[in-house]
C-alpha cells in the first residue's frame, strides 16, 4: 500500500502526496486510487501512472471533514494493495478575492546538461506578467515577492523523485549519474500556501562521462536589473533606519538613462545607513565576479560596502568585498564596480551597505547588479560580462 502519506488542506480543496508501496519493485503498481467523502468515502477518482504521487481534489466544502482511502492498483484480481484510511478537515472559506486566484504553471523549462554530473535548469514565471500581475489583489502581490520554486526530479519513469527549493527561476542539479535521461518538473508555492500546478515534464539526458564540457557550458550569470518590482531578488533591510526605493532615473537623471533602478538618499539631517540585501543563493564554482553600476549625484558623501553574508551554523559570516568612499565615485554618471571572490560553498546572500557622518548626505542609485562565475576580466571593466548564457532576473 502507499506508504507516508500527506496531505495539506485550503478551504475548497485537498492535496494529497504519497511514497509508493516498498513492495513497488516486487509488485508491479500501474496507479492509485483515491475515494473520498463526508463520512465514507463514496466518491473515487482513478489515477493512472505509478509516477504520479500527488493528486489535489478541489470543490470541497469550507470547514468539512472528509474521510479519504488511498490504494495502489495493478489491474490484477487480488493484488491491489491495502487501503490507507485517513481524515482531513477544510480550513474556513478564504475571501472571495483569494479565492478566484488561479496560480499558473511555470513555462518554457530549459535544461541544459552541463556535464555528465549536472544539469542547469531556467524557467519562466508567467504569473509575474505584467497584465496578471497588476489584476492580483495586494495580498497575492505581496505573496508572491515571497515566492519558492519547487523541482522535483529524478531518473526518467523512476519511482525515486527527489525535490529541492528555489528562490529564484533557475537551478544547477548536481551528482546525477552520466548517460542517463532525468524528467524534471517544477512548480511556484506562495508562503500562504496557493502554489500551481506542476509544469510540463522537462526530460534531458546528461552527458557521457568522457565527454569534454565546453568552456561556454559551465558558465553563469545572474543579473538583476530592477526593471520590475515584482521581480526583484533584493530587498531593503526594515531594520535599517534608511530605506531603498524603486526610482524611475528618466525623471531624476539628465544624462539619457532611462528605465528603473533602486535608490537609496538622505538629508544631513537623516539617520546614518540604508542597507540592502538579495535572497540566499548556492552557487557551485570556485570563482565569481560580482559587478555593480552606481549613479551618485555631485553632493553625495559617505561609504558603499558590498558584502557576502555566508549562511554558517552559528549565524551569518560577514565577508567585505568593495568598500568605497562615494567622494572618490565619478559624479552625475555612471560607475562600474567590481571584485572576485571565492566560492566556499556555503549559502549567501549579497549585502550592499551605503553609510554617511551625521552632517553628510548623498543621493544614489543603483543598477545591473551581476554575479558571473569565473574572474572578473582584467582590463577594461566593460568587457566583464559576455553576451552568451545571460540569465537576466
């Protein structure tokens, strides 16, 4: 029989997920069945596929307990397995605004096999749409800057799936075996508790393990531009007493720029710091570059610290990578700043810190925050970034 089963609940409906019967191997499973109702379980849905090991039942009643009853079937007489018997009551019905939410699948899956070990994997989100996004009511628009990708993948028609989290639309997996096709789906999960569907089934083959990975494949970059609020990886640190601010530079800038960045300003009357802090990121190189574009107007004084906060177990390690006083920026224009660091491994999130003394003030912005895998190019830091394999987010 289905063995660890789960399942989580909403208003309306019931999610269940399951580990197929440990007698899988010995016993062939063609799928499952699920009854279910108020009291005994008189209805019955048929699920095809000894893959499958979640299904969600929808238009339930708010507040109800319904009796379930998972199997296992093989089409053979006498040898669907036992029966898992278990109840789940509904939560209290949800508004009526949250409750015509429809959260859609991820869309245009790429994966790419990198090496006979790793595969990369991007996607994109289509509820981060413009014209989806703006008909959300605030409290999804909230959600959603909170978002998680779930992947789930596995060796192809394997009954052993593994799945990992993702804050952001891409992903590396790592210690897959050479030669061998994986099925790979992904979907998005709100802190709330709506997630979509799962996207379609992705399937790719990872390289032999003789082959020679080219130069090209192994290489990554994560840009964040700021274009879209919804969109954004970093936010602004509540505890700091300045905040970042979306800005729109054509109105702030004379010099032709146009389009968004994140800006931090202050009076001299103004407190002291305003930080800046992306989501947690694993990468798996040794070597990353990290650029970043500032703006700073003629009058602006004070420190830029830019940061990798490392995920350790006793808390987070602070490791400084630029420390510039804006007094040496190049004023009313555009400066491109740079430093390599090494990859430990570990989780870490990049913070950008812009502190002032108590009679100073400064105005800046701040774009096309970049982290490249490999060395910062010597020479003419305009040439840091290559136009292939760009991942913009």
């Amino acid at each position: 029989m289905p063995e660890n089963v789960r399942w989580k609940t909403d208003d309306n409906s019931v999610t269940l997920w399951w580990d197929p019967p440990s007698t899988a191997n010995e016993i062939l499973v063609r799928g499952y069945t699920i009854s279910y109702g108020i009291g005994t379980p008189s209805r019955r849905v048929i699920i095809e596929g000894a893959n499958t090991n979640a299904f969600t039942i929808n238009r339930l009643r708010p507040n109800t307990t319904y009796v379930f009853a998972l199997t296992a079937y093989n089409e053979a007489d006498g040898e669907d397995s036992e029966k898992v018997l278990f109840t789940a009551t509904t939560e209290i019905g949800k508004s009526s605004e949250e409750h015509s939410i429809y959260l859609q699948p991820p869309a245009n899956i790429k994966a790419s096999a990198t090496s006979s070990h790793e595969i990369e994997l991007n996607w994109n989100d289509p509820n981060l749409n413009s014209y989806l996004y703006e008909h959300f009511p605030d409290s999804i628009k909230t959600s959603l800057k909170k978002r998680k990708y779930i992947i789930q993948y596995g060796e192809y028609q394997s009954l052993n799936l593994e799945k990992i989290t993702s804050a952001v639309p891409h992903v590396r997996l790592s210690n897959l075996k050479p030669s061998t096709d994986y099925e790979i789906t992904v979907k998005v999960i709100l802190p709330n508790g709506m997630e979509s569907a799962w996207s379609i089934r992705e399937i790719i083959r990872t390289e032999s393990s003789n082959a020679i990975p080219s130069k090209e494949s192994g290489m990554l970059e994560l840009r964040f531009d700021f274009e879209q609020a919804e969109k954004s990886f970093f936010y602004s640190d509540p505890s700091a007493p300045l905040q970042w601010k979306m800005i729109d530079v054509g109105e702030q800038l004379s010099d032709g720029t146009s389009g968004y960045s994140i800006g931090l300003q202050s009076t001299t009357m103004d407190e002291s710091y305003g930080r800046l802090i992306s989501t947690s990121f694993s990468l798996t190189d040794d070597n990353y570059c990290i650029s970043i574009w500032i703006y700073a107007k003629d009058f602006s004084k004070g420190t830029l610290t830019v940061a990798l906060l490392e995920n350790v177990e006793n808390g987070n390690h602070k490791i400084n990578l630029i420390t510039e006083e804006l007094e040496r920026l190049g004023k009313q224009r555009w400066n491109h700043l740079f430093a390599n660091f090494i990859n430990s491994r570990n989780p870490f999130q990049v913070l950008l810190e812009v502190r002032k003394q108590e009679s100073d003030q400064f105005w800046i912005a701040l774009n096309d925050i970049t982290v490249l895998s490999g060395k910062c190019f010597d020479g003419d830091p305009d040439t840091i970034l290559p136009d292939d394999d760009r991942i913009e987010c």
